[in-house]
C-alpha cells in the first residue's frame, strides 16, 4: 500500500531536519574560516557584489558586458580554493554538505524516490511494525527443522512432524512469492510452542524489505487497543483515526494476530474479530492469525460465523513437534 500522509511528511521532516543540520554545518564552516583566513570573507564579499551585477546586467540586456564579470569571479573563485588547501582544508569545505550526494538530500531524483528514501520508507514500516529487534533473529535464514521429529507421524495425515514444518515452511515461502498478485490469508494452528509464531515474523521480514506494511500485534495488544481507544472497526470513521496502530488494523498490506485464545474473550472481542477478519477479506487485505486453540474448540471460544470466515477464506497451516522453547532451554538457547 501507498504510504500514508503522515507517514510521507514524517520522512519528509527527516529530510528537512537533514538539510537545517548541514546548513548549519556550513554556516559553522565559513565562521570558522572567516576567522582563521580572513581573505576568504573579502573574495565571498566581492564575488556576491560581481554576481549581482552580473545579474542586473542580464536582466537590463547587456548580455555582452557578463564576459568580463564571469572571468573576474572565476578567478576569485580559484583564489578561495587555493587558500583553503594551503591551509589544509578541503577543497570542498566550504560548500553545502549533503548526507545522501544522489538526491541532495530532498528524498527525489527528478520524479523518483531516492534510494536513501526507499531506505527510510523501509526503516519506517519495520519501526511501526511492532517487528524490528526480533526479525533479526527470526527469519527464513534462520527457520530451523531440527526441532521437528522425522519419525512422530500424524496418523491423519501419514506425515512426519518434520514433513508437515517443511510443508508449512513452503506455503509461507509461497505466501511471500505470491503477495503481489494473488490473495490470501493464512491460519497457523498448532500446541504451544511449534513455531508458529516464528513462521509469521518469517513472511513479516521478507514484506517489510520489500516496503510492504506489516503490523503485529499479539491477540491480547490487540484488543487491549482496540478496547482503550474506544475504537469500532464497525465504525465508518475507524480507518480515519489518529492512532497510528489503529489505522493500519485495517489497512495494513498484512496484519498479524499473534496468539489468539490468549486474550480474554468477550462478547467485545469477538464482535472485533469477525468484523476485522471480515472488513480486511472484503478489501483483500491479507492476514495471517495464530492459534493454540485446537480447531473443533474455535467455534466455542468465538463464533461458528468467525469459524466459518476464516475456514472459506483461509488456508489452514498446522505445525507439530515438542514444544521448541523447551527445546531450547535443554541445549543452552542453541
């Protein structure tokens, strides 16, 4: 999705506040040459009252008295520069600095985004993603099947826990493949523990560095903000509010729901819910939802009308082993 306004203006105020940074490096710059090398103020003096005659002389018509004023500055401008290396400064030290040379730090190249505001319009959507620290760690590099038995077997399914990860591994896989042209929602279920969660932040790493929005939430955050803000999704207002984690829950090019079950629930909740998995179907939104609930006990805990969404509109991931974090702890973290 397209940046929102007021995510554009907070790059552009990076940009602007860049650009009174250097401008004040500059202006430090001349003071301390003009202190140091007093010669270098007369010439910028005398330079600035030749370019303005020079100027009135264009605009009077007298295009063929400039030669001389030109000369007369190049010059000058040729005595400055060698006065700044004599005393061991850059020959460049005395002109504006920009953090990023492409786009002289105003974000475009002619009508383009510079690669340094592609850069920060990432930088952005990992911040407000509620996702930046744990990515690091957990991504598709680093998903690992050694936690998953290649001898347990679902006797449903004949395969193997190894199997059914790598089966899950090649869906998420496919999720990211496919974002852009074909939507899709994706519902990981499975006991405490199984990597579902990591499998999410997996897809979520892979969006965001391609400047997709992604937001997290745990089942419990997000109903904790939805029911702080006094917030509606039902109402036609919501996508207009404020908040900028209520704003994305509908909007967002995909939405997280991490651990749901583990929130209270409530007749509130649940009404969100549907109207959330419902809104976001409806405007093709994709989302994925987590669950440790087994899936005969969903209906009971939400509604058979939620159920019913999610079994017709997503595809049903499950993950099976030993509960991982245990896992862990029993080889030292590795």
């Amino acid at each position: 999705m397209p940046l929102q306004n007021y995510q554009y203006d907070k790059i552009m105020r990076e940009y602007s506040k860049t650009q009174s940074r250097n401008r004040r490096l500059l202006e430090e710059h001349k003071q301390e040459i003009y202190a140091k090398i007093p010669r270098i103020r007369e010439i910028d003096e005398e330079v600035a009252t030749l370019s303005t005659q020079k100027a009135r002389a264009l605009l009077s018509g007298q295009a063929s008295g400039t030669e001389d004023l030109k000369a007369a500055i190049s010059l000058l401008s040729q005595e400055r520069t060698a006065l700044l290396v004599c005393n061991s400064y850059p020959e460049d030290y005395l002109e504006l600095p920009y953090t990023c040379p492409l786009c002289q730090d105003t974000g475009y190249v002619g009508d383009k985004k510079c690669i340094c505001f592609k850069k920060a319009e990432i930088e952005l959507l990992y911040t407000q993603s509620n996702l930046k620290e744990i990515l690091k760690k957990e991504n598709f590099e680093h998903f690992s099947f050694d936690y998953y038995s290649d001898t347990m077997r679902n006797e449903a399914t004949g395969l193997t826990e190894r199997e059914t990860a790598k089966k899950a591994f090649d869906t998420a896989r496919n999720f990211v493949r496919t974002f852009d042209t074909c939507f899709e929602n994706l519902f990981l279920y499975g006991d405490t523990g199984v990597g579902k969660t990591f499998l999410s932040h997996c897809i979520a790493q892979e969006l965001l560095d391609t400047a997709h929005c992604v937001m997290y939430f745990s089942a419990f955050d997000l109903f904790d903000l939805l029911a702080e803000k006094g917030t509606d999704i039902a109402d036609s207002k919501f996508s207009r509010e404020k908040n900028e984690g209520a704003e994305f829950i509908l909007d967002s090019d995909l939405l997280i729901i991490d651990d749901l079950g583990t929130e209270l629930t409530n007749s509130f909740v649940s009404s969100q819910l549907f109207l959330c998995i419902n809104e976001r179907i409806m405007r093709r939104k994709s989302t994925i939802i987590s669950t440790n609930l087994k899936l005969e006990n969903f209906s009971d805990t939400y509604s058979e009308r939620t159920f019913s969404r999610i079994a017709s509109n997503y595809r049903m991931v499950k993950l099976e082993a030993k509960d991982i974090r245990i896992q862990k702890i029993f080889l030292g973290g590795k």
